[in-house]
C-alpha cells in the first residue's frame, strides 16, 4: 500500500502535470479575466520548472556533494546501489535496458574495476506498479554479470520496496555476511539524505557515494540563466518527492 501511495504521490507532485492543469482550467474558464490569469501563471510556473539556475538554486541546498575518486583511499568491504528507475527489461528486445538513475551502477562497477569495493549489493525489488515480477535486483545482477562483475562479488536484494526497506534487508545482507566494517553507499545526489538517514536508523554505517550529480562546472553561461530545459521538470519532481519523502519518513520513524 505504501509502494502504491508514493507513486501516486509522485504523479500528483510532477511539475508537468500542475502545468497541463492549469492549461485546462484556462481552456474551460468562461471569464476573459481568469481564462489570462491561469494562462499567466502556467507560463510563469512553466520558465521556472525548466529553468537551470532555479533549479540549481534549489537542489544545491538538498542534494549530497560528489567524492572524487582521490578521496577513496581505502578499500570497503561492500558498495550499496539502491534501486528505483535503475534499469529495466525491454520485452520488445528481450534485453535489459538502462533508464535515469543508472549511474549509480556504472560507478559501482567503476569502484569495483579499481578496487576500492570488494561486493556490489544490489537492493530492489520491481519499481513499477504493472509488472511486478521483474525485480531490479535481479536485472541489475544481469547487466553486472554481463559487464564482467564475478557472480561471487554480487550480493543481491529483491524484497525491498522503498528506500527504508533499501535499508532493512540489505543489514540483514551484510549481518549474514558478517559484515560489520563501513561501507560504501552509492545512490544519486537528491536520494541521499534520505538513504543515510535510512542507514544510519538501522545502525549501518555507511560512507555517502553520490551519483547524478546535477552539475559538472560552476561556470555560469547564458544558456543557463535563461534557456529552459525539459530535463529540468524531471529535477524538480525528484527534489520535492525527496523533501516530501524525507518528512514522512521521520514522521514514521524511519530516519
């Protein structure tokens, strides 16, 4: 129930879905006057949901700073990918495919490569609503063995469906492994304040590895500034999914 409830509340907090609402009230207002003032404000919310410095402004206070690789100077016994729009199966293609968040696998493989993790756990169980039995744990332990990752290094779970339970089973993984030491947890840079907050209630102790990361230079062009960019709808529907979730979940006792 819960798993249904946040995807529904992820419909309902999407940036676009506000817009198109608003475009329809002013297609069906009778009034001139409110039939303008609901054209106005779609516009308005439309430049600042797709504007990069707006969006930059706000998810620099929220979302995890990057590690460079330099600053991994030790070796960890596991590195921790939490699914969620992870990576997929394509039945048209009979292949396992990559969506948004795939970099947190991509750098796990990458800190595996060059020793800096000894055990990639992969944590998650089906992210959509339709199909059920196609768990991410599963794919991503495909697409792991298929990058050249030995059976032997990759720890899987297929039960959980939200980041607290991300948490819940993977401290059952790591105490039936005997794993005590810290380890490496590798999601993306909006996610990350909730899942160390997941960890740290479970009593796991984890360094944060972000990925995503949202910007890639701090020099600022015109394009920036003024240019809108449909990709920046989609970061501003995860960054008020992850405030949101943040809030309930310490509501509910989960961080």
């Amino acid at each position: 129930m819960f798993f249904i409830f946040s995807k529904i509340i992820s419909f309902l907090l999407s940036p676009l879905i506000w817009v198109m609402a608003l475009l329809l009230v002013a297609l069906v207002a009778k009034k001139p006057r409110k039939r303008k003032r609901f054209l106005a404000t779609a516009t308005v919310l439309l430049f600042i949901f797709t504007n990069s410095f707006l969006v930059g402004l706000l998810t620099g206070v929220w979302a995890w700073d990057g590690t460079k690789d330099s600053e991994i100077q030790r070796t960890y016994p596991v590195g921790i990918v939490l699914g969620g729009n992870t990576i997929s199966y394509n039945s048209l293609l009979s292949k396992v495919t990559f969506n948004y968040n795939a970099d947190r696998l991509m750098q796990a493989v990458l800190l595996y490569n060059k020793g800096k993790i000894k055990h990639i756990l992969v944590t998650g169980s089906a992210g959509n609503l339709i199909y059920r039995d196609a768990k991410e744990g599963n794919l991503m332990r495909k697409a792991l063995l298929e990058m050249g990752i030995p059976d032997s290094s990759i720890w899987v779970d297929t039960s959980a469906d939200n980041t607290h339970e991300n948490a819940v089973y993977a401290n059952k993984m790591l105490a039936h492994n005997n794993v005590t030491d810290t380890c490496l947890l590798i999601t993306s840079s909006l996610h990350m304040r909730r899942s160390v907050g997941c960890f740290q209630k479970e009593g796991v102790r984890v360094r944060p590895f972000a990925t995503n990361l949202l910007r890639d230079s701090d020099v600022i062009t015109f394009d920036y500034l003024f240019y809108p960019y449909a990709i920046n709808m989609t970061i501003w529907e995860g960054m008020t999914h992850e405030v949101l979730g943040y809030y309930v979940y310490k509501i509910l006792g989960y961080i």
